[in-house]
C-alpha cells in the first residue's frame, strides 16, 4: 500500500511512461493497453539444468525488446513493468513454494560501473516491494568478464561460464528456496552455471524466472 502511495507521488514528478513506445501511462501499469497486446505471453516452463523451475513471462521479440533497450539505457519504467510480470509467474507457479528470497544475476564490476547500474537489480527491488519477499545482492558475484554467450558455440558457452560466479556468505544460502531474475534468458546458461553453484553449496530449490526469453525452437532450426 504504502508503495503505491510512493508510485503515485513519483509519478506526479515523473510521469510513468510506456517502456516499449514511450506514451504516458497510469502509475500502476507496465505497459500501454496497445503495446501489452502486442507481446507474446507463454504459459510453459521450461528445462534449465540445476533448476527445479524455470519460466519466462514472454518470448523475445521486436514487440518487447524495446522495453530491453530501455532497461539497459535509462531504466525508466522498465524495471517495474519487468517486475509486475515476474511477479504474476511467482503468484500463479510458485504458490505452494516457501520462497526465502531473491537473488539477481549479477554483473561484472567494471560492467555494472559503466552502465551505472545492475538492471537485475533493479528489477529484484521491485519484486520484493510488490511480493514482500526479500532480495540478497550480496551473495552471488560474477568475478570474470565473459563474451556474451550468444555469440558462442555450444561447447565454448559452457566453459565460457566456468569460474565466473562466486559466492560469499555461503551459509546463508544453506536450505534456503531462493528465485534467481534475470531479464533475458537467451540460452539458459548463465541461470544454469549459477543454479549450480547455488546447489552445491547447499542450497534447497532454486527457482529461475526471467521475463523474455529467446525463442528456443526457432534457434534450433
Ligand atoms: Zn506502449
């Protein structure tokens, strides 16, 4: 409640605007009533390796990816919108789960100090006031620049990745259900590496929840 008292302030001050085409928009909405048409919702899980669930809001298209541009650029209305997504596959798939909190994929340091901000983050934040579940950034790193995975072969993605997580406060995580967040997940990898690094340092379930995701089926083809 109190949190939308703050949106409606913030709005006030910077009106909330679309982050796909820009147009204002009411401070409780993610997106305008015509671009929100437009996007590709799924309603499957999917496999991520180390996972014990994995879903996406929608599929990576044109129609959503230039709320992605935003995300990355400015943020803008993007992280809360992301939010009310992730939000929805939290109230509708994991309902019967005890969920102990959520942890963002993180960036390389000089990475999140050029874009001046880890849009996971962001995102994580937004779940938390709209769920009331918690979120830890303090507990996975990425302690290696890696090239992007999209540009990679199957069998160089996964060593790719290896050694590029850590973990600090490791007894944290012992038992805990914890939701990782990512924005895009292009080929599950990186949820993958961290699920597993996650797992073998005693975690419980791990659950991996983005809002876009590729389109697997046609990438195969
Ligand atoms: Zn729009």
């Amino acid at each position: 409640m109190i949190y939308k008292y703050i949106r409606f302030v913030l709005d006030l001050i910077y009106p909330s605007r679309c982050p796909v085409c820009g147009d204002f928009i009411g401070y409780t909405d993610d997106f305008c009533q015509k671009c929100r048409e437009n996007i590709n919702f799924l309603e499957e899980s999917f496999d991520i390796q180390y996972s014990d669930f994995s879903m996406s809001v929608c599929i990576y298209d044109e129609n959503i990816s230039p709320a992605v541009f935003t995300l990355k650029d400015k943020g803008g209305n993007a992280p809360y919108a992301f939010a009310i997504g992730i939000s929805e596959l939290i109230k509708k798939y994991l309902v019967s789960e005890h969920i102990d909190f959520i942890i963002p994929v993180p960036m390389y340091k000089s990475d999140k100090a050029k874009r001046g901000y880890n849009q996971c983050e962001l995102i994580a934040s937004e779940i938390s006031h709209i769920s009331g579940i918690p979120h830890k950034f303090n507990i996975v790193f990425k302690i290696r620049k890696t090239p992007h995975q999209k540009e990679l072969s199957k069998n160089e993605r996964k060593s790719n990745l290896k050694n590029a997580f850590a973990l600090k406060n490791p007894e944290k995580i012992s038992g805990k259900n914890i939701i990782l967040i990512d924005d895009v997940c292009t080929t599950g990898s990186t949820l993958s590496e961290i699920s597993r690094l996650l797992k073998n340092n005693g975690a419980g379930k791990i659950f991996c929840l983005t809002y876009c995701r590729t389109d697997f089926l046609k990438l195969s083809k």
